[in-house]
C-alpha cells in the first residue's frame, strides 16, 4: 500500500465500473481494488474474503475506439 494512502486513505480513480453488486473503481495512488460502500457511506478497498459474491462480474476490458 502506498504511504500516502496509510496516511490520507485511498482515492477512487475517475474510471468506475459496476460489478453487478456495487460500483467498483481502483485506488489511483496505489493500484489497489476498491468499492463503494453503501451501507458506510464510501469507498473502501475491496476484501475478497468478504466482498467474494458469484454475481460480481470482472471489470470490462478497456476497449478501442478505433474507426
């Protein structure tokens, strides 16, 4: 984890998708897995020991726009 997210906490990058549960997006200081929590109020990193749900889908694969 980078120190600055130790320090200040993490910070959802501007690139956010939905997982078919919540709307997901990564940390844009250290890379890692985050979630919008609605029942807290935020985003959190996410815990694959208890986020894990079978209807969550994998983030889309960044496509071209090539003509």
């Amino acid at each position: 984890m980078d120190l600055l997210c130790r320090v200040i906490g993490h910070k959802h990058a501007r690139r956010v998708w939905h997982d078919g549960v919540d709307f997901r997006a990564r940390c844009a200081r250290c890379g890692g897995d985050m979630l919008r929590d609605g029942v807290h109020g935020g985003w959190r990193l996410f815990d694959p020991a208890g986020d894990a749900d079978p209807i969550r889908m994998e983030k889309p694969a960044n496509r071209s726009h090539a003509g």
